[in-house]
C-alpha cells in the first residue's frame, strides 16, 4: 500500500504537468542494481565464448568445415552437399 | 581564423599572429596558431592544439576485457572498425587465440573496404575543396588562369581535357569527381557492410573470429562492388598525379609545403592467417607477414620491420599537455614476454591523470594531446614520428621492406606496384608508387590515392583466398577461448590516417591499463618535455606561403593543405574569427542537390 501510495503521488505530479487531456503513465522502472560502470559479465555465468562451445554446437565438425545443420534445425541432411566429396555449404 | 594582435615585432621581423581554431573539416577540437611573417611570406611559428578530452584510458578500466573492441570502436565516428580490429588483436593476444584463416580473410576484406571508403571520401570531397577552382580562384587567381591552358596529360584516361577542368570537377557540390565519390563511398561501405556487419562500428568482429556467414554470395557480392569500384579508382590514379605534378610544375618550390624530415611510422596491417599466431614472441615474424608491412623509416631509411623494437620504443612525453606525471605511479608491466624491460612511459604502464587548466601558448600548456615519441636507442633521440595521413607511411615502409608479394601487389624495394583486374569500363592496369623525394603535402595527398589502388588490388587477393577456403569448405570463422585473470596484450594496425596500437592489461578478469594510441596524437602532438615540436607544428613551422593574398583577406590555404594532408579527423562545420569581434560562421550542409537556397 505505501508503494502504490508513493507511485501515485509521482503519476499527481505528472499528471499536473502535463495539463488537461490525457494523463501520461510514468514509465515505471525497477530498481537500479547495479551501477552503470558494472562490469558486463558475472563470474559463474555461462560465457558464450568459453572452450568447448564450438564442438557442442550442432553442424561444426572439428576440423573447420560445417554441415547444414549449423544453420538449420529442419531436416538438416536434406541440405547437406550430395556428393561428400562436394563442400558443404550450409545456407546462411 | 583570428588575427589576434597585429605586428608584434620578433626578432626585427614583422609578425602577425593567425589562427584557425577550431580547423574546419576535422573532428571541432584542433586548433593551429601561427606566427606569419608576411613580408618574407613565411610561417615563423605553429603551435596545434586540442581543447577536448576524451578519457577511455580513465573509464576502461575494471571494464570486461570482452566489452573493449566495442567500446574502443567508439572513439572515432569514421574509422571505429579499425579500433575495433586493433582491439582484437589485441585481446586475441591476451587470450591466447588465433583467428581461423576464414576469418581473418574476412577482416582483411572489411578493412581493405574501409580504407578504400574513408581516403575516398576525405581526398575527393574535403581535401579537394582546397584543391577545386573555387578555392584556385579565391587564393592563387594566376595559378588557376595557368590551369586553363594546361593540357592534363593522362587526359586519356580520365576524361578531363585541362587541369582547370579536374578542379572544376573537385568543386563542392557540383563538380562530377565530388559527386561521383559520394556515391563511390556508398558502394565501399555496403562491402564494409558484407564482412563487419554494420559501418562503422563492426556487429560481427569479436576476438577470435567475426560472426559473419561466410557463403559464395557474400563474397560475391563483395567481388561485384570492388569491380565497380575499380573503374573509379583507374581514373583517380591517373587524375590526382596530373593535378600534383601541375603544382609542382607551376609553383616553383612548391614541393617545400608542408616538408618535413622524414620520419614516418607504419604498425602494420592485413594480418597473413598462414602465419600469424598473436603470440608474442613470435610477433616479429608475423609483423613481417602482414599484407601491409610494419616500419619506421627515418631519413629515407628503414630503421626497423620488428614489431617488438617499435612497441619497446614507444614513449608518451608530456611537457605541452593538461596532464600529470605518472613517473611514480603504478607499473603495470616491468618486462615484456620476451623478457625485455618496459619503460614507466610505455602505454601499457601509463597512467591518465587530467589536470585541466588555462590554455598558455607562450610558456606553458595547451593541448590536451599528449606527445607520443619513439626512442631511438642508437642515438638516443626521442623522435616526433609522424604518419603523413597514414598511406605514404604505408607505402614508404612497404616499398624499402620489399616482403609484399601477393601478385596484385609487389613491393620491389624502392617502389610498390599495384595491379589492377579488368573492370567493366577500363582494361588491366597497373601503378606503380615510387619512394618520393619528399615527405611534403603533396607526396601525403598523392599517396593517398595509390593506397586506394592497393587496398582494392589486396582486396582482389583476399577475396579470391577467401572463395578458395568455402570451396574447400573450410567454413570456421571463430575460435572458443576463456578470458584469463591476468594477461597483457598489444594489437598493432593501421587506422586509415596512420599508426595505430591498443595497450591491454588484465587483472582479475577485468582490465587494469587500457591505452589506444591512434594516429592523430602523434601527429597532433604539442611540444614535448624536450622541446621537440609536434608533426603539424614542425611542417607548418619554416613554410613558404604561396597564398597571392595579403594578410587582410588571408585564407591560409598552403597552412590548410598542409594540416589536412595529415588527414586529421572528421570533416564538421566552419567557424572562423576574424577579429574585432566578429564571428563568421558557414556551415557545411551535406544535403543533395544544388539547388537548396536560404
């Protein structure tokens, strides 16, 4: 009750401002919980860039080439080259 | 520019003071003051300075070392891309990662398109400006009559019949080569666009690779653009040389503007993916590999190819700049990973403490550049390199070096020749840069344009080696990697007016130190603790005017040439003082058309 309380009183004081018509809602924001400089990762967090996600991805073999399935999750083999002796050149 | 006081009299002679601050297309923050004496038509005295600060050394720091490509690409609103490609390779060394071949084809691609982009458009549509017959006209009205009646010989190729005919064509606005280069920068940002994601701060470089996808299309679509950028370029060529020599030719000593010793430096660019591993201790070997090879050329000569001498020689001096000493602060790094020890005036030990003040040019501080020197351990001097706009550096350190031999580039040793592709107007040409006798501003301007030619004849190169890895279906374009807690990284490239380093230590995951070092603060750079003037000041100082006017309708067009051929920054308003007051404002509207009025 008080924070709905203390919003009010904000939206009064909006609402004041802006004159006759339609009120403007305050745009309501959550608490900052971090300062703006914070740095962007958090250790324990799953990095993206971290070894071992290139070979859990789908469709990245270990030697540099690639099949469809790195670009599609939909019957990946129907895209994949005919001929294996063809590159295989997944779709973008 | 302001006429601040009138005849002051040094040394017997007739002074008058005149400044331009800030310079007009360039980023609003330089400014550069003279001493003229006008009488004996000569600049006695400059002085560059910059009244902005800037701070990503202060505010990288405790930031994720992952965040810096992006945050770093932010300092410069034109060539972002090569602080972001400086950056990783930077980080790529701190983590101890390489970029597969793929990748590092598509980076070379996407800077080659850049440099194609950003000299095109400061030589054809700010640095032309200076050279267009409106300008001929207002400052050298007999040069201009001259032009009239002068044949330009390569003609042939470009389309213009007489030299007043190319400057007719640089006009603003109007004239065709101005306009043509708009619409060419367009069409050298989309290919920009294919290989980094987005201009001018990249979405798909990161440290070990790029996100883009690389299909045959996109580098076809590529291919497509550079051939229609190659017409363009085979008649630039052959234009800008008719239009230098004719200055040469017509202003006896002309070749003294803008002189100064040749001490130019060049860190390198187009990393070789055969041969780069972003160690180190191999840095040498891989420096030498790049499609654009590092150096310092002094005198004519090059001193130094190694990547490892130019980092240990790097110093940031103050002695002219709104900042305090760091001598007794923390030293991040004591010894390189070579074991050789790391001066406290190195970046990757500097730290930034501002300390703003009232501007003095007499005795004191006035620019919020620093002063960055490379020591010369053999004589023990602290040397005021300069870049020259970055492409006669390029091209002086890769001719002398000789290593560059791509087959659509050779560096012969005292030249660099350049070969271009059959293109859909103009058949197989080539060019070839030879080593000039000068470094002076006409030898930076026409540099300029043979890079262009370089960049596009490298582009024919990496795009063919970047076709040649997806049809082998090599199609790795990233490397995984863990962010160590503690490491140090240098990633030496070229922005496109010249030298460029990012400084990285890390502690704890986060960085510690974090100094990007681009071309403009070594060029712009004030008086340092010795006394040594900055590039600017040093080739302004001691100039011939060949200006026809008097000081009361005085341009400073030979001062101007000269600045800008250093290809200092963005191109942004006019504001010029002119005394007693008055304040003169023109603005530059890049709209379309000519026909806007009011």
């Amino acid at each position: 009750m008080t924070k709905s309380g203390a919003a009010s009183g904000t939206m009064t004081k909006i609402r004041s401002k802006v004159g006759k018509g339609r009120a403007r809602e305050p745009i309501r924001t959550g608490r900052a919980m971090v300062s703006p400089d914070f740095t962007a990762h958090l250790k324990g967090i799953k990095e993206g860039n971290a070894t071992g996600n290139y070979e859990h991805q789908r469709g990245h073999l270990p030697d540099g080439r690639s099949t469809a399935a790195r670009s599609t999750g939909i019957r990946p083999k129907a895209h994949d080259a005919i001929d294996p002796r063809m590159p295989n050149l997944s779709p973008a | 520019m302001a006429i601040r006081s009138q005849k002051a009299p040094e040394e017997q002679r007739t002074l008058v003071e005149m400044s331009w601050d800030p310079i007009t297309r360039i980023i609003g923050n330089l400014g550069i003051y003279t001493k003229i004496d006008f009488s004996n038509k000569e600049v006695v005295e400059c002085k560059s300075t910059s009244s902005l600060f800037r701070g990503y050394s202060v505010f990288m720091r405790g930031k994720d070392p992952r965040d810096s490509h992006f945050i770093t690409s932010r300092i410069c609103g034109i060539c972002g891309d090569n602080h972001a490609t400086c950056s990783v390779y930077a980080q790529n060394m701190a983590y101890g990662i390489k970029t597969p071949p793929l990748g590092e084809m598509i980076i070379n691609l996407g800077e080659a398109a850049e440099y194609m982009f950003d000299h095109t458009i400061f030589q054809d549509n700010l640095v032309f400006v200076d050279f267009c017959e409106q300008m001929v006209k207002e400052t050298n009205p007999g040069l201009l009559r001259r032009a009239e009646t002068t044949e330009a010989p390569r003609g042939h190729i470009h389309g213009y019949r007489t030299i007043a005919d190319i400057m007719r064509a640089f006009n603003p606005f109007t004239g065709a080569v101005y306009r043509e280069a708009l619409q060419m920068s367009r069409l050298t940002r989309e290919m920009f666009c294919l290989m980094e994601g987005r201009h001018v701060h990249p979405s798909t470089l990161y440290p070990g690779g790029v996100g883009t996808v690389a299909t045959p299309q996109v580098f076809t679509d590529y291919l497509v653009r550079l051939l229609r950028a190659l017409d363009f370029i085979k008649k630039a060529v052959p234009m800008n040389d008719d239009v230098f020599d004719f200055f040469y030719e017509a202003l006896p000593g002309y070749e003294e503007v803008g002189r100064r010793r040749i001490m130019l430096g060049c860190w390198g660019a187009f990393q070789d993916p055969g041969v780069v591993d972003y160690d180190y201790r191999t840095m040498n070997d891989w420096g030498r590999a790049m499609f654009v090879t590092p150096g310092i050329v002094l005198d004519g000569q090059l001193l130094t190819t190694n990547l490892v001498d130019i980092n240990l020689g790097i110093r940031i001096l103050l002695g002219s700049s709104y900042y305090d000493d760091w001598e007794n602060e923390e030293t991040f790094v004591t010894h390189d990973p070579l074991g050789n020890p790391v001066d406290q005036r190195h970046p990757w030990n500097q730290t930034t403490l501002p300390r703003p003040q009232k501007r003095d040019l007499e005795n004191g501080n006035y620019s919020w550049v620093m002063s960055p020197r490379w020591y010369d351990s053999r004589t023990g001097d602290y040397l005021a390199l300069d870049t020259g706009g970055g492409p006669i550096a390029r091209l002086w350190t890769t001719a002398l070096a000789g290593l560059v031999d791509t087959g659509t580039v050779k560096a012969t040793g005292h030249s660099v020749i350049i070969n271009l592709p059959k293109s859909a107007q103009l058949p197989e040409m080539q060019f070839e840069w030879k080593v000039p006798q000068w470094s002076n501003t006409i030898e930076r301007d026409r540099a300029r344009v043979y890079f262009i030619a370089y960049a596009a004849a490298m582009a024919v190169h990496f795009v063919e080696q970047a076709l040649g890895e997806v049809r082998a279906g090599r199609t790795k374009v990233f490397t995984d990697f863990d962010v160590p807690e503690d490491g140090i990284g240098v990633g030496f490239h070229e922005a496109v007016r010249g030298v460029l380093s990012h400084h990285m230590v890390i502690r704890d995951g986060k960085i510690a130190n974090y100094h990007p070092y681009p071309p403009t603060p070594w060029n712009a750079s004030p008086r340092d603790v010795y006394g040594t003037p900055g590039p600017y000041e040093d080739a302004v100082q001691g100039m011939h005017i060949f200006e026809e006017n008097g000081p009361e309708n005085f341009k400073g067009i030979d001062i101007m040439r000269t600045v800008r051929s250093f290809d200092p920054c963005l191109p942004c308003g006019v504001h010029m003082y002119l005394g007693e007051g008055r304040v003169l404002k023109q603005v530059h509207s890049p709209t379309l058309g000519t026909s806007v009025s009011g």
